[in-house]
C-alpha cells in the first residue's frame, strides 16, 4: 500500500539510499537530503538529491530501464521509492560523482526494518571499483 507523505515539513537527512533495479543491482547514493514542502494550494510534496557516481548509474540502466529508490531515515523510517523521477548530471570521467535529484511518481511504500534489512542482504552492490576504465 502507498502512503502519503509521512513527514512534517522540513529538511532530513537520509541515512543511506540506494538505486534498485529488478534483479537487485543496487547503487549506493551519498550525502542525501529529503525536502518535504507544501505548493502555493498548500499540497505536501517530497523530493530530495544526493549524490550518484554517474557512470555506475548508466552501468545499471544498460541492462535494465527501471529503477526504484530505497530510502533508510533511520529505524522505523524505511521506504521504497518505486520508479521515482531522476534527473542527474552528464558527467562521464571516471570515479566522478554528481548531484541526483529525484522525486517519487507514485508514493512512499514503507518498509519493515526486517524487511529492508533482508531486501539489502541480497542485493549486488556496484562500487567505484567496477567502474569500466575511461582511458
């Protein structure tokens, strides 16, 4: 089931965060920040960037189109982001990362502490190191 915006508004910070695809790639994110802010009709919304290594990012789309995005708040604040907007920089060097917003297209799922602990117990975790060499 989806959840409204669970939050207050404000800024927060994310523990951890990580791009998921189907066959449970996963990417970490850094330094992440969620905003929840109300428009001028006074609507809650959520969007938030942190920072993606950009060519990790391309690695997992090249076999898979979409990705969900999980979200670690801390204890008893876990979600799952499916098929959230992205929009990330075009840098492409090697080991460079740049700054990803996104925003969910649906809603928040939250996750069980449990169950996120189990969902990120089988995952393939991309780092740095499997970056494919530039030069």
């Amino acid at each position: 089931m989806i959840s409204s915006i669970p939050f207050r508004e404000g800024t927060y910070l994310i523990e951890a965060a990580y791009l998921l695809t189907p066959q449970k790639r996963t990417l970490e994110l850094t330094e992440g920040i969620l905003e929840v802010y109300k428009d001028t009709l006074g609507t809650k919304h959520l969007r938030g960037r942190a920072f993606v290594h950009n060519t990790l990012m391309v690695a997992l789309l090249e076999e898979e189109e979409s990705l969900d995005l999980i979200l670690d708040l801390g204890l008893g604040f876990r979600y799952r982001i499916p098929q959230p907007r992205l929009q990330a920089g075009k840098v492409f060097e090697p080991r460079t990362r740049s700054i990803m917003h996104f925003a969910p297209s649906a809603g928040l799922v939250p996750l069980a502490d449990a169950d996120y602990e189990a969902l990120l117990s089988t995952v393939t975790l991309l780092s740095p190191e499997d970056e494919p060499s530039m030069f």
